[in-house]
C-alpha cells in the first residue's frame, strides 16, 4: 500500500510538473523562455553522467567529449546534407558520441575509481585538441554556424523553429529520455550497475561480467550526452570546441552533486539551481560571481551532502 501511495504521488507530482513546463513559454517572457528550454538540456546532460556517477559509481570527466561531438555531428549533417533535415542532424550527432563512448568505454573501464576519471579527462582533452586545431573541417576556435531547420515530416509537414516550438521539442525529447532512463535503471541491467557501485568485487565474484556492463554503461550514457548536444547545437544554431573543454565535464559533476546522485531527477534540478545561480550573481558581481556560486557549493557539500533532492526528502519524511 506504501507503495502504490508512494508511486501514485511520483507520478501526480510528475504530471504537474511536466504540464507548468508545457504551458512555460506561454506565459514567460523571450529571455525566461529560452532559458528554461536550456536548463532542459543541461538537465538531460546531468541525467546522462548521473548513470555512470550515481548508478554505476564511476565519475566521469569526459561527458564534455560526448557532449560536444554530439553538437559537431549536428552542425555536419546541417552544413553539409540538403535541403537541411532535423532528424539527420539528431542521428549524426547521436551516432557521432555513441562512436566516440565505445571507443573511450573500451579503454577506460578496464581502470576503477580516479583511475577512470582521469582517463575520461584525458580522451576529452584529446578530442578537443583535435576539434580545436582541424580548422578545415571543424571550423577551429571559430566553431561552425548554420540556419536551424525545420521540425518536419517529408510529405507530412513542416514546423519552422520559433522558440515555443523549439521548447516543445526539447520538453518532449527530456521526457522520453527520462522514462526510459528510469526503466533502464529499474531494470535487472540497472540493478547489476548499483550492485557495481556498492560491491565490485562481489559483483564480479557472484558471476557477473563487470567489464561489460561498465562499458554498457558508458556507451547509454555517452549517446543521451551526444542527445544532449544535438539539442543544444538545433537550440544555438553553432558548435564551438568551447563546448568539448573538461570544464563543461566539471559543471556536469557539479550539477549531480547539488541536485543529489543516483536519481535522475536531482541531476535536473541541480543544473536548474546552478544555472539560476550563475545568471543571478552574474548581473551582480560580473566577473566575480562564481566565488559566490563556489561558496554555495561548497556548504551544499558539508551540509547537504545528499544534494537538493535528498534533502527535500528529508524533510518530507520528518
């Protein structure tokens, strides 16, 4: 009965939830607008490190390579396929980081704890170098820029891009990732990866392949990062190697630790907390401003070690 209650609340508050983002850009001004359609795809970035730091503990610095990749194989498939087709620049970019997370997965998850961080660290510095400097192809420091296409079905329709529509979009993309990451995580695949976290060696000594599923694991969460980028790259209208820089990987580590990890949604709000922390103590300390975001962060981590969401249920649980 607890648990039927306790799923019957999840998904009322995940249905008020999902229609005040709906209804968001028909009554937020154009700079709110734009701004929560951004935190979504920050958010759905979260999500996609939040399978590897909160299910299968390993914290990755590389999502910045995924991430990036994905809004490069975007920018390609615009720039280069004609009449410029939405659904070939969302396959290019996922196919782009999903290439990308085998071949990293390969060789990282063969190493544990700091080991494979810094490892991820260094194949995303690896991949930004070569963004950066392939001037011909990538555009170099200057990144590439191209026109936003349609949303449309060949034959069926065609929806030009303004930011209501885009919202939509990105609202509906979030959302489907979501539930099949939470499926993914409820599964027995899900529950092999916590086993991983809380146990290696055990895990490993009861007759699982460790190696497989930590590499599974990088792969699913490297394609919803490409995912991610994609969105960000149709969102932006450009790719820039800014993007595949491992300070985007720190900001990803960031929003799982202020939002709470190994629950897919504390990634989102902690991307939605920090990124209202950054633009509001922006307009008021310009440069300065990420001491004072830095000083929260760090009393949210001696106080709040759980994150936003552990701490909401805390308190609901009193």
């Amino acid at each position: 009965m607890t648990s039927r209650r306790a799923s019957l609340a999840f998904w009322t508050g995940f249905g008020i939830v999902l229609g005040l983002l709906i209804i968001a850009p028909l009554v937020l001004p154009e700079f709110w607008r734009r701004f929560v359609t951004e935190i979504l795809i920050w958010g759905l970035l979260a999500m996609s490190s939040d399978i590897l730091i909160g299910y299968t503990g390993m914290v990755s610095f590389g999502h910045s390579a995924f991430f990036g990749l994905g809004m490069y194989g975007a920018a390609t498939a615009l720039l280069s396929v004609r009449p410029p087709n939405l659904w070939v620049a969302l396959a290019y970019g996922i196919v782009a980081a999903a290439l990308v997370a085998v071949f990293v997965a390969y060789f990282s998850t063969r190493l544990r704890e700091i080991y494979f961080g810094i490892t991820t660290l260094v194949f995303s510095q690896i991949f930004y170098v070569i963004i950066f400097t392939w001037t011909e192809v990538t555009g170099g420091e200057n990144g590439l820029t191209f026109s936003r296409p349609p949303l449309s079905v060949p034959g069926v329709f065609s929806i030009p891009f303004d930011s209501n529509t885009l919202h939509w979009f990105v609202l509906a993309v979030v959302t489907v990732s979501y539930l099949v990451l939470r499926r993914i995580t409820r599964s027995p695949f899900g529950m092999v990866l916590q086993s991983i976290r809380e146990n290696e060696p055990r895990t490993r000594a009861i007759g699982y392949a460790v190696e497989r599923y930590k590499m599974v694991a990088v792969m699913l969460s490297g394609l919803f990062a490409g995912l991610a980028g994609v969105l960000y790259a149709v969102q932006n209208r450009f790719a820039a190697p800014d993007f595949v820089f491992y300070v985007i990987s720190g900001e990803v580590v960031i929003f799982n630790v202020m939002g709470g990890v190994g629950t897919l949604v504390g990634p989102i709000v902690g991307a939605a907390f920090f990124l209202l922390l950054r633009e509001g103590f922006s307009r008021f300390f310009t440069e300065y401003y990420l001491i004072w975001v830095g000083l929260i962060f760090t009393a949210m981590v001696i106080f709040m070690p759980q994150g936003l969401l552990g701490f909401w249920r805390r308190r609901l649980n009193q």
